[in-house]
C-alpha cells in the first residue's frame, strides 16, 4: 500500500468524512487521492485559518474533519487554533508538510521552520513527525487518539519521509 493510500485509509477507518486542503507540492499525492475518495467530501481553501473555520463547521455538523497544510501557515492559524479549536475542544488532525529543512530548495521556507515545533508546544499542541516512510503506520493511531480527546494533533511530514513518494511508486509501506 502507498502511503497516499494508507492516509486515506486511515482517514476513512477513522470515518473522517471532511477535510480541506491547501495546495503543496509535498502532499500533491495525497491530496488527490482524498479529492477521489467517495467517502471523504474536500473543499479546497484559500488560507489555512479559513480551512480550520471550515473543519469547526463540520464538526459541529456532526462530521469529523482533518485538514492539509504547510508548517510554513502555523503562524496564520495561531489565533484561530487558540480561540476556536483549542477553546471549544475540536479535534483536529492537522496533516503538514514540514518545509525548510535541509535540502529544502525556496529560503523563505528554512525560517518558519525554525518556529514551528516551538509554536505548536507553546500551544500544547501534541505533536509527532514523520521522517521515514514507515513512520505512516502511526497515523491510524494518532487519529484515534485526537478525536478520543478532543484537541488538535500536528503531524509533520518532512521531506525525507515524501523522498519515496514518486508517480510510479507512490512509497509503498511495508
């Protein structure tokens, strides 16, 4: 199984029936495998603070959601994770590609990554970083565990555990 198909699946296992995205380079795959899943619905987002308004809307319509985004937007989000997620206690998974680390190609993106683990602890946020490929097998429970308590999750996929990820093999988990 890929690792697209195994966030998917994942998603779907834990009926997460909504998710938004912001467009990535890095989680281009797994956003259209979520835009083809019948049992998934996606809205695609301007801007990751109106993503998680969206993801709180579908909450209270009784629909567990997720969203997709870069790390290089935690700062955009702060005050809506602050004064509506974490306020209200939703449960959200947050899917983030992790820019700016070594290798990383655009200048702008090595800043913000020097941030966001430290933004996301100073909110409490609970956090878990994905660099190898297998690291995917943990997805399944750390959706379990976010909507089991009610607070938002950071799952941060940096570039190395993306590597295997190609058209043809899409970085097949064993």
């Amino acid at each position: 199984m890929s690792i697209n198909d195994k966030i998917v699946s994942d998603f779907e296992q834990n009926n997460v029936e909504f998710i938004t995205t912001v467009p990535c380079k890095q989680l281009a795959g797994v956003i259209d495998k979520i835009d083809k899943s019948e049992r998934i619905f996606h809205i695609p987002s301007n801007k990751e603070d109106e993503g998680m308004g969206l993801c709180a809307g579908a909450y209270m319509g009784g629909k567990r959601s997720a969203i997709i985004m870069q790390n290089t937007a935690i700062g955009v989000t702060i005050n809506t994770l602050a004064t509506l997620i974490q306020y209200y206690h939703f449960p959200l998974p947050m899917l983030i590609s992790y820019r700016g680390e070594l290798g990383e190609p655009v200048a702008c993106q090595v800043e913000m990554a020097i941030h966001t683990k430290a933004l996301l602890a100073q909110m409490n946020i609970p956090t878990y970083h994905f660099h190898e490929a297998d690291d995917v097998k943990e997805f399944d429970a750390i959706l379990k565990h976010t909507f089991m308590c009610n607070k938002p999750t950071a799952i941060l996929t940096d570039a190395s555990f993306w590597s295997g990820v190609s058209a043809t093999s899409e970085g097949v988990v064993k």
